[in-house]
C-alpha cells in the first residue's frame, strides 16, 4: 500500500501539472507553465484505496468502476478541500465555477475524475501484467 501511496502522490502530481499546463492554452499562454501544491501528494496518494477497492468490483464493467471511482475521489476531495479551506491552506478554489459545491468541489469535473480513477487502477492493477 505504501508504494501505490507513491505511485498515486506522483501520478497525481504530474497528472495535475499536466492539466494546468493546457489549460493555459485556453489564456493564451505558449509556455504551458502547470502548476500544483505539496498538499496535493497525500491527496492523490489516497488513489491507493482503489487497488483493495478494485478487488471487490473487478467484475463491473469499466464504465461502471469509473463512476465509483469518481464519486470516491470527488468525496475525498470534498472532505480534505473542506479541511485545507478550514485552516486557509486550500490550493483550489472553485467557487467562480458554475456546478461548484461550496467552492471546493466541481461536479463538471466528474469525467475527468473518473478517467483519473481508471488511471490509477490500470497503474495499480494492471502494471505488471496480470489483474488482481
């Protein structure tokens, strides 16, 4: 567990960085600068659950596994937005966005949340080959 923490910290990490890359596209911006927060390693680590979580629902079709995969991930960072918007150390803010749930959560992000989950199970239960 403690290396899929890792694994998910890092991919998270580059994943977002990724994203905020192209998304100053859209501004315009050719050097593609991304950016990310220290907080955000312990919060993409937390993709490590969905190897166990993964045991127990390798039988639903993928479609199916992603929006479970989604929902988890959109609780978790409700949960650690709302703790880091607490104590005035939340890297994000979305309260200017539409489908935003108090400023820490984007329901439009939904899809994305859900391609990340798959991400990180292929990483965790697919890397070598065989499926748990």
């Amino acid at each position: 567990m403690r290396k899929n923490f890792f694994i998910c910290g890092l991919t998270g990490w580059c994943m977002e960085i990724l994203f905020t890359s192209f998304g100053s596209l859209r501004k315009k911006n050719k050097k593609l600068i991304g950016q990310t927060s220290v907080w955000m390693f312990p919060i993409y680590g937390m993709a490590a659950v969905i190897e166990p979580v993964y045991r127990h629902i390798k039988g639903i079709p993928l479609f199916f596994r992603g929006i479970i995969y989604s929902a988890g991930i959109l609780a978790c960072e409700f949960v650690s937005g709302s703790l880091l918007k607490k104590h005035d150390l939340c890297p994000w803010d979305y309260s200017h966005a539409k489908l935003n749930v108090r400023g820490v959560i984007r329901l439009d992000y939904a899809p994305l949340w859900m391609a990340a989950g798959l991400i990180f199970e292929k990483l965790m239960c697919h890397a070598d080959g065989r499926k748990l």
